[in-house]
C-alpha cells in the first residue's frame, strides 16, 4: 500500500518567537524548526504501517519554502521512501484551504491507499487542512486518531477517535485522511544508517503549475500579530501552610471572584 | 441583514451544551445580524429548544433526523453547507468541540471560505469580521480576517461571556427536511471513559492540574478530593502523561488539550512553555510549587512557595470551610 504523509515545518516549541517587521508574520532569524509533533506521529504509523505489511511506500510531502527540504530530509531519514516538496513563491501566504488544495492536488496525483496527517500543526494551531483535504478529496477523514488497523486486504481501515469522553470507533473504506493524535504511537529516532540514507532519496520539488493549480489570494488572512499582552503582576502568598491556604482562599473569593 | 448563525453542540441526548450561551452571547454583542441556532440532531428536546430561545436565538433551524447521528464529518459537512446555500447566513459560529473543530473546517473547504479556529475574541470592523487567535504555543495573537462571507469561526470555551437566560425570551422553531447522505464510514462502537464523576476538562470552569511535583500516579487522589469539593476538572502536565501516571487525555498543553477555564491550579507545575500554551489564557491562575524559580510563578495571579503535600489537604480543608457556609 502506498502511504501519503503530510507534515509541516513549524518552530521548535522552545524558540523564542518575535512579530516581525512587517507586524504580520514572524522573525524568522535565529530560529530552530522542526518537524510539527504530530506529523511526527503520522510518519511514525506510515512507516509501522508499511513494516506490518511487509511491502508499500510511503511518501512525505510538505509545502513550504527551500526550508522545508530539512524537515522533508528528516522524515526520510525516519524511513520514509521519498519526498515531495511543494514549494512556490505563490504560496507565501498561503490559508489552510490553499494548502489543503495544494496537498489534495498532490493525493490525487500520487492515488495512495491512504493519507496520514497530523492532527494540526503547532505554529498556527488551526487543525483544518486534514480534514479540508478530505473533504475535497470527497475522502472519509478520522480525525484524532488514537489507534488504527487496516484489513488484511487493504480496503478499510479501523480507526479510534478521541472525543469528549471517550473514544469513537469507526470503520472507513479506503482510500482514507487519518490525522495522529497523541498517544498514537512513539515516534522513532532516525539511525545513523537512515540519516546517511536519506542524503540518496528523491525529493522531487513541484510547483503551482504542475499540480494545474492556480493561485488564488488566501480566504483567511492575517492583518496583526501581537505578543500576548503581559498578565498583570501575580504574587506570592506568604507564611505558614495554614495562613497562606487561607489567605489564598480569601483572595480567590473576595478580590479574583473565581470560587 | 443575513443571519448570524449558531451551530449547536449538543450532549447527544437532545440538550445543547452549555457553551452555547458563550457562543449566542457573543453572537448577540456582535450586533452584526439576527443570531439564529442551527441545530443537527436526531433528537432535540423541547427545553433545549426552549434553552436556546432563552440565551437569545431568535430562529432556531432544526434538522431533526435519525441518520444525523452519530456524528459523521462527511454527512453534516453536506446537510450544513445545503442549508447555508438555502438561507446565506453573514457568519456560521460554533464551540471547539471534537466535532466542531472538524465540522467547521470541513464546511470551510465546501463553501471555498476562511475558517478562523480557536478565537477568543471577535470584532466588527466596520462591514469585516475580526478574529483574534493566538498562534505559536499561545506566545503570539494573530488577528485574522475573512475575504469573503460567510465567516466561520470556532470559538474557544469559556473565553466568552455567556448570554444571560431570560425565561419567556423564545426562539421561532423551524423544522427542516434535509437530505442526509449515505456515509462512507461507519460507527463500530463508542467506548466510554470510565466516568470520574468529575466536569470534563475542556467544558470545566475550574482546572487542577498535577505535575511532576506530584511524584506518582497514587497521589493524584488528593487532587480528585479537592476536585470533588470545588467541582473541577482534574488534568495533569506533559511530564506526568509521559511518565505514566496519567492517561494522555488529561494533558493540559500544547500536545494535549487546551483550556480557558475561570480558575486554574497548578500543583508541582513548573510551567513549561509546552504547558503554558494550553492553560495560558485561564482566567485566575494559582501556582503551588516547591521552587521558588519554576516559571509558572511567571504567570501565576497567586503563588504559594511550598511542599504540595501539605498545601493540597489543607487547602481542600479550606475549600470545604468556606462552600460550606
């Protein structure tokens, strides 16, 4: 079976992040990226997916800028076979819904059995380009997955959604959009063996115009971006055990009205 | 003017949730059209219809049909986006919920629009819609806004104010026939979590939280005592998940939930950033730790410096003391 995998380069989670100069996007100076958490889970069951089967392949793919080649390279080095890097000027300010028709452009092309995505990325934290996908795709979507099983055959899969108190269990015909929630599986370290690997395999970098797409200016768009206003100075409640307990729950109650 | 619509989450036993009052309320203060819910059930009770009218609903949109249930992102996508062709509503507002957060985006990419997700405040800026969401682990706000209508927005629990109830306020009930597609997935079964008894921690207005101070997964019983005094939610730190002590859907934080709650208490936190994004925009933040350095004191509105083993019982002690009055 082939896998498609969609990740996305987003800024280690410890970097310091600044608005840049033109108040709308980030500086992009100085910063440490990295692979998205959760795509990280996604390329993890790709790859236990192809193991268990003993046969398939399993593509990454990413839009972005040349940046993207390095988090493309890491996912190759984790197992994937090869990798497809979106990548047009054209896209620079892309919304969820230009990428997910981008990323659906390049599903259709490669026809995979099934397409694995984090369940969002952790810059812009909206979550919505897997389903979008699906949803132009006309594909059925599991969305928080926290287990899955494919049938001997190949032509559904099992899937378990975390919802508000529990866990839904669906089966879906493939070709399918999961999206990795945590606790899905324990992403591996790449090896020695597999970073030296990935240096030989194919990224092929596909514009626009090879997926017949033409760019459209974004339906979202960001007209701020600000730090998050400071919290008002906190304090510390003084004294023993018994008298800060106290004074703490008279304060919550009298002066922050919060019990 | 066109309508500005509600889609109502409900408890899938006919009774829209709570957070539905933050969403109508917040509707109502845009003052930007009639505020109508929207509502695919397979059953819908007479008080949650009598509920919605009382928040503010002027209309009520009922799609009420067997084959809406369970939930399915494919089927409502379709029914949601007929309906939004029929009557072209100015905005289409929901919670974050788990079907939301999936429902919303999908009608996005139907209806060929912009969906913000996750607000936590809304503006009208003249004949536009402004949305602010925060980015990046919650260290940034981005403001966003819509090329063109409708404008979909999830909106973050517990960020907003609720509408008040006003009892005789009612809603006028229209019920729909729709066209329910045949799903291509199909429910197997719907595993539930062993009930806490305790709130849910998204939906709750008061959150502990136990880190790695909490030093095993025996000791979060003293947390669930003063949860069940102060009717909390009890989650629990990245640390503590990775170690074990705790199931993974009661991480707060970037790679677990996120949460707004009125009040939030953090016992052996430290605070880290990948925390920090999904409690930050709590309400009243309460830090317990034995370091006086931990970063959650950064952030905190009250911090006591202390063993939380000594702090917790006594706490929950006073708790008990002063609902008891």
């Amino acid at each position: 079976m082939k896998i498609v995998v969609a990740i996305k380069q987003v800024p280690d989670t410890a970097t310091q992040v600044k608005v840049g100069g033109d108040g709308k996007s980030i500086e992009t100076a100085g910063i440490t990226w990295i692979v998205s958490p959760y795509d990280e889970f996604a390329v993890e069951e790709a790859l236990r997916i192809k193991e268990k089967r003993g046969q398939g392949e399993v593509v990454a793919v990413s839009l972005g800028p040349d940046r993207v080649k390095e988090a493309l390279r890491s996912c190759l080095a984790m197992g994937c076979d090869r990798a497809i890097h979106v990548n047009d000027p054209a896209w620079a300010n892309a919304d969820t819904l230009t990428t997910a028709r981008a990323l659906a452009a390049v599903i259709k092309q490669e026809a995979p059995g099934l397409a694995l995505f984090g369940r969002q990325a952790i810059d812009d934290d909206a979550g919505a380009v897997p389903v979008q996908v699906a949803e132009i795709l006309e594909w059925p979507c599991a969305y928080w997955v926290m287990e899955e099983t494919i049938d001997a055959a190949g032509k559904s899969v099992r899937a378990g959604r975390q919802v508000e108190g529990g866990l839904e269990i669906f089966d879906l015909p493939l070709p399918a959009v999961l999206s990795a929630q945590k606790g899905l599986n324990e992403p591996r370290y790449p090896t020695l063996k597999g970073i030296m690997g990935a240096k030989k395999k194919e990224i092929k970098d596909l514009k626009a115009a090879d997926l017949a797409l033409t760019t459209e200016a974004p339906q979202l768009s960001v007209v701020g971006l600000e730090a998050l206003p400071p919290r008002p100075p906190g304090r510390i409640v003084e004294g023993d055990v018994q008298t800060a307990v106290k004074e703490l729950v008279r304060s919550l109650r009298e002066d922050a009205k919060a019990i | 003017m066109p309508a500005l619509w509600c889609v109502v989450e409900d408890d899938r036993k006919g009774t829209p949730k709570k957070v539905m009052a933050e969403v109508i309320g917040e509707a109502t203060r845009l003052n930007a059209g009639a505020v109508e819910a929207v509502w695919l059930t397979d059953k819908a009770s007479e008080e949650g219809l009598r509920q919605l009218g009382e928040w503010g609903a002027t209309r009520v949109l009922l799609a009420e049909n067997a084959a809406l249930s369970p939930y399915r992102g494919e089927v409502w996508t379709k029914v949601l986006a007929d309906l939004a062709a029929r009557e072209s509503p100015r905005a289409i507002l929901g919670p974050v919920t788990s079907r939301q957060r999936e429902l919303m985006a999908r009608l996005a990419a139907r209806l060929g629009v912009g969906l913000a997700a996750d607000v936590v405040a809304l503006k009208l800026d003249g004949d536009k819609l402004v949305a602010t969401r925060p980015v990046y682990a919650g260290k940034l706000l981005a403001r966003v806004t819509w090329a063109k209508g409708p404008w979909l927005a999830t909106l973050r629990p517990n960020v907003f104010r609720p509408a008040d109830a006003q009892s005789g306020r009612a809603a006028k009930i229209e019920r729909i026939d729709v066209a329910v597609p045949e799903a291509k997935m199909k429910l197997v079964e719907r595993k539930e979590e062993v009930s806490t008894g305790l709130p849910e921690l998204t939906e709750a207005e008061t959150v502990i939280s136990g880190g790695r101070g909490m030093k095993g997964p025996e000791n979060y019983v003293i947390l669930e005592d003063m949860a069940r005094v102060i009717g909390a939610a009890v989650g629990a730190s990245r640390a503590a998940v990775d170690a074990g002590w705790r199931p993974h859907r009661f991480q707060i934080g970037q790679t677990g939930r996120t949460i707004s709650p009125k009040l939030y208490l953090g016992f052996g936190v430290s605070g880290a950033i990948q925390h920090l994004a999904g409690m930050r925009t709590s309400k009243v933040i309460v830090a317990v730790n034995k370091d006086p350095e931990a970063p959650i004191f950064k952030i905190a509105d009250y911090g006591i410096v202390g063993d939380l083993f000594e702090v917790v019982p006594a706490l929950t002690q006073e708790f008990k003391k002063l609902l008891e009055k």
